[in-house]
C-alpha cells in the first residue's frame, strides 16, 4: 500500500506489542485459520493517530472497543449510559448506576432510556479502567489511585451486575425506595421495579438512616439485579454465580447456522440469560421470569449457554440473466453502453468511493454476462486502476488509507460520516470488499498483488483472529443479531446501526472474499454473519410483529430507520422522509439481499409507508422499486424507465436497476 514511514522490523515489533488483544476466543469455528493481517503489508501503511476517540478509560494493553454496545464506557472521557440489556448501566470515577427502562413508544418512537434505580458508591474510588472485555462481556475496574479496589462486570443479556473486591472495600449504595435487609440481601421496591444487592464470600451488607452499605473483603462479592414488580425472583438462587467471560461459537446445521453463546462464571455453575426476539425457540431450561425490552419480550434461561439458529442466506454475486429473452437483453446491452460512458472514480473518501467501485464492479459482471467484452476491459481496467490508486505506496496520492495504532485501525485518509472514529467501517469497506472479488475473478494480477491490502479491510471489519494488529469482529455484535455503526458511541441512548443493509452487504462481500481466495474459514465467518444480520434486519428494522408489544404500544410505523442500545427511531441521520426510512435498509440490495423478500403484504406495506404517493422518481426510490418487485409487482420495469438519472443511487446503476427488476419479479 503506501510507502514504509518506519522500518519494516520496527513495525513488526509494534505488531507483536499491539496484538496483545483482550478479547473473548471463538470455540468451533474452522481451524487453520491463515492469518489476514500480513505484517509487510500492514508496515507499508502511514500510520496516523487523530487523537479524537480518548481512551483514558482503558487498562494498560486493552484495545480500543470501537463499536461495540459498551463502547460509550470505554471511549468517551465522560462515560455514556450503556444498555446490556434488560438493564442499564452508567459509570463515573466512584459510583456506578444500574436501571431497568420502562418501556413506552409514541407513533414513531420506542423508548428505553437509562434509568438510575440503584447508585453504588465504592469508597475511595478516584477513577475507573475497562481491564478485559470479550464479545459480550466487559469488566470496569475501579482504583484509588493506583491501588485497585474492585471489579464490575456487565454482559449482554445478563440481568446482574457483579462487583468482586480486589482489596476491602465499602460500597454505599442508594436508591429512592426504602430497603429490606434479609440477612445479606437486601430488597428496594423503587415503585414499578425491585432492586436487590446480595452479598457473597464474607461481604456483609448493614442498613444505616435508610441507606445501604456493603463491606466487602478481599475477593468478596456484591450482586445487584432489578426486577418487575410482581416478578418471581428466580435470579438470587444464581445471583453468586459471577460471570466472568463469555465465548461465541458457530457451526452450520442444514439450511441454518447455530450460533452457541456461552456465559463462564468464576464457579463453574449457572447464570439467567435472557434470550432476544430473534433468539427464541431453541432456548433450554426456561424460567418464569419475562422482561420487556426495547426490542420485544425477553424470556429468560437458567443456563452457561445460549444457543439459537438463524436460517442460512444463499450467497449469490450476479444476477441470474440467463432465462431473459432477446429483447430484455438488449436493452440491458444498450443501457450498459451508457452507463460505462458515465461511470466516475473521482470520489477520494471511503463511502462514496467505495459505492463507485462496487457499481462498477456490478457493470463488470453483468458486462461478462451479456457478452460485451470490449465494455468489461474498460470497467476492469478502471477498476483495476482506481484500486492501484487506493493500494499504492505514491505519497502524493488524495487517496490511501493509514494505520490507527492507538485504535488498531485502517481508516481512509479523507473522513467521512465519521471513519476517523472509526464510525461506518463496515458499511464503507463493505463495497470495497465487495468489488474486489468481482474483479479478482477476470483479473488474477489484482488478486495477486493485491489480495493482502483486501485482507487488511477485510480484517479491520471481520477479522477471524484475536491476538493482531486488528481486532476480532469489529463490528458484528453476536448477541444482538447485528452490528453496530459507531466507534465511540458518544451518545445517552447507546450504540447505534442506521443502515442493516449496508451491514448485510459488508458480511456478503466478506463470505464472497472467502470464495475468492479460497479461504474457507473467512467464507463461513461471513456466512454466518450475513446470516444473523439478515435475521436481525428482518426482526428489528422491517418485517417485525406489529401486533406485539412494544410495537402495539402506540408506534405506528412498519419499518425503523435506526436501533439503538436505549431506543429505536423512525428516523434517519441524514432525511426525514419516510422514503429514506425503509430505503437504507435496501442498499445497495446486491444479488444476495433477495433474501429480504419476505411476506409480499408486509413488503407493499412497508412500500406504501414509504411512498404514499406513489412517486418512485425520488431519491432511493431505486431501491424501493426493487424491493417491491420482490413481492410480485409487475409493472417494475415500465416505472424505473421512467426514472430520472439523477435518482438512481450512487451506488446502482440503471442497467443494475432493469436486470434486477427483469430477474427478481415474481
């Protein structure tokens, strides 16, 4: 890539120091995994540290936890509210506040923000570090001074929060209700919740002019859970069962992947899990105790492991022309012919570059497909040349990407929408992937020089590895079912993903690479991947239950237009108009995105939501034809040829915008 700024055997030592990853390990997944992060390559980088994302929140050796559900804990110098789900979770410099949301909605809104029914004072505390995290779990250690106190640990889907001494230490702990001490439990009714701190290994709780104080030796345990009032309690039996890691496995079974998520605790013994909307079904040992979360009912299990299927997605990289008849294909031959013409390479960030290459690279293969070899070595040589661009050592260049070695990053130079903080990776490099392996199928000389720089995106996204210079599954969050979009996560709601199918297409492009390089344990990472978050996508952004709650709580709307770890929004970042709602769930809609044809009623439904008018000839209205042809619309085609040019998205073209609609009407 671009010129070696150190020496190639000093970068390999920062390399070996910054690969020292505190992640969790995955358990099943292939073995003889080859490497991604190719050190030569990675030391061929600029490296660069904009100093935006703090990370004085972070243990000596752990790597950034860019976009994750927690990260708001561990990258914003003043912490933001996190929401492990059911509950919800803020810490400062010596307290520590734990919620559970209500949950309401309004006609476009579902809310669940952070609550503080419990604030835990640890005496003496100055200041708070994240010492480990895996994919699920994460743990604060508190200190004074230099001296540690004791540790937190919260997990997705867990409804305790465990704090272990590392030396005695007092915990004050108040709340608005009035406390109950039973021994060493203690309930808090704090009226439409109950909050209970249970203590374990010598910590002794005592209640003093109504406030509760924990004295905790060495090693000791305090548990805090929250219930709804008129709940069964069946978390204190498991409450001194502390966790302290998760793991995530995934093997295919059929037409489905099963993804095995597994929660240790310091005891060898159960935990309660709660298990999502889309996780249900396949949930073992199930107990009486029910949340309601943002996201829909969560039941809960007495058990170390969850594990769920998700229906496996047929990866697919063209579409299937082959049955249209003379006069479809040439009009895709004539619409081709213009669309070379006006095929661009100018954009020098990462986004709209990156739809640039995978438009062209879709041309390429429909260019294949109906014959036109002259028109396919012209996309091929701009692509392979725009590429070279990207990848090369020419300093002078406006386009390259560095290294982040505080973040463990590749980022381009030129930010947009936030990559600089590592927001939308994923989405970016998702079309970048995407397009090299269209291109390394009718150009073995890219492949060759260049499948190591592909792999280094690949790695920043999805990587298959802990213990390199880039980090394990950056995005991908297992246990919600999708990923998440922003790097820091400086907001009270939580993390947050916009677009599910720019998601989708990252871990399409990320399966398709796989094939390309003939790497089989990257195919089946993506694969797996592609297959939660089409399940993600359909359960939580467009075919969801709207006769359930909280949907039937008062929100109107079918589709959203973005989740988040506190609330979910009929909105969008970048337009208020309900078209731009429903179709950033459909771009770019590749050849494998058919698998969100769902219901054809719910798909007219979502499109009538969209557009009442009718009106296609708008902004992304491109991808909602598309969309509705999945559901059996037969006059597609005559409405998109009616289309202004300036309406076919950046990303799609119109000869990819007909054979779409030719190929995929019912």
């Amino acid at each position: 890539m671009k010129r070696v700024l150190l020496a190639i055997g000093i970068i390999c030592v920062l390399a070996a120091i910054i690969g020292i990853t505190i992640h969790g390990q995955t358990s099943s997944q292939p073995q003889n995994q080859p490497d991604l992060v190719n050190e030569q390559t990675l030391a061929g980088l600029p490296t660069q540290v904009p100093g935006t994302i703090d990370t004085s929140h972070l243990g000596k050796g752990v790597v950034a936890p860019t976009n994750k559900w927690f990260s708001g804990i561990a990258l914003e110098k003043t912490p933001q509210a996190v929401y492990p789900t059911p509950l919800s979770f803020l810490p400062t410099s010596n307290t520590f506040q734990i919620g559970l949301p209500a949950v309401t909605a309004d006609a476009t809104d579902i809310f669940g923000e952070a609550v503080d029914n419990i604030t835990a004072t640890i005496q003496g505390a100055t200041r708070y570090e994240v010492t480990r995290y895996d994919q699920l779990s994460v743990d604060m250690t508190y200190y004074a001074g230099t001296k540690p106190l004791g540790v937190v640990t919260i997990a997705a889907g867990s409804p305790y929060v465990f704090f272990k001494a590392e030396n005695p230490t007092t915990i004050d702990a108040s709340s608005s209700g009035t406390v109950t001490l039973h021994g060493n439990q203690a309930t808090i009714p704090t009226g439409t919740n109950t909050v209970t701190v249970a203590g374990f290994s010598g910590a002794t709780l005592t209640q003093a002019t109504g406030q509760l104080a924990a004295s905790v030796p060495s090693q000791g345990l305090v548990s805090f859970y929250i219930l709804p009032s008129g709940a069964p309690d069946v978390l204190a039996t498991d409450a001194g069962n502390r966790i302290t890691g998760t793991t995530v496995s995934y093997h295919q079974e059929g037409n489905n992947f099963q993804t095995d998520i597994g929660f240790t605790t310091a005891n060898n013994r159960p935990t309660i899990i709660g298990a999502l909307p889309h996780q249900q079904g396949a949930a073992k040992h199930p107990t009486a105790l029910q949340y309601q979360t943002i996201y829909g009912a969560m039941p809960t299990i007495a058990s170390n492991e969850l594990s769920f299927t998700t229906p496996t997605v047929p990866l697919q990289d063209e579409l299937d022309i082959s049955k249209l008849n003379a006069q479809q294909k040439s009009l895709l031959v004539s619409t081709l012919n213009q669309d070379v013409n006006t095929t661009q390479f100018n954009a020098l960030d990462t986004y709209y570059g990156g739809q640039q290459l995978y438009r062209a690279a879709q041309l390429l293969q429909l260019a294949h497909q109906l014959n036109q070899p002259q028109l396919a070595s012209a996309l091929q040589q701009g692509l392979s040349t725009t590429f070279a661009d990207w990848f090369s050592d020419d300093n002078q260049s406006q386009r390259y990407f560095y290294y982040n070695p505080a973040i463990h990053g590749i980022v381009g130079v030129t930010s947009s929408f936030g990559t600089d903080v590592f927001n939308d990776h994923h989405f970016h490099y998702g079309y970048f992937i995407y397009a090299a392996s269209i291109l390394a199928k009718y150009d073995p000389a890219f492949l060759q020089h260049y499948e190591s720089s592909v792999n280094l995106l690949v790695a920043d996204i999805a990587n298959y590895q802990s213990n390199e210079a880039l980090p394990l599954r950056r995005n991908f969050d297992p246990y919600f079912g999708h990923s998440w979009a922003s790097g820091d996560a400086p907001f009270a709601d939580g993390n947050n993903q916009e677009s599910s199918s720019e998601a989708i297409n990252a871990w399409t492009a990320t399966a398709l690479w796989g094939e390309t390089t003939h790497n089989s344990a990257l195919q089946t990472e993506g694969e797996w991947m592609l297959s939660n978050e089409v399940a993600g996508s359909q359960a939580y952004w467009l075919d969801f239950n709207t006769s359930a709650q909280p949907y039937s709580d008062g929100f109107t709307k079918s589709v959203i237009g973005m989740n988040w770890g506190g609330k979910r929004d009929y909105a969008t970042w970048f337009s208020a108009d309900p078209s731009a709602m429903l179709a950033i769930q459909l771009v770019p809609l590749n050849p494998t995105m058919v698998a969100l044809a769902g219901s054809p009623a719910r798909i007219q439904q979502n499109v009538q939501e969209a557009l009442p008018d009718g009106n296609y000839n708008t902004s992304l209205g491109d991808y909602i034809l598309m969309y509705e042809a999945l559901s059996g619309q037969q006059n597609t085609l005559s409405i998109a040829e009616s289309m202004s040019n300036q309406n076919i998205d950046t990303a799609d073209s119109r000869t990819y915008l007909y054979a779409w609609l030719m190929t995929n009407t019912r």
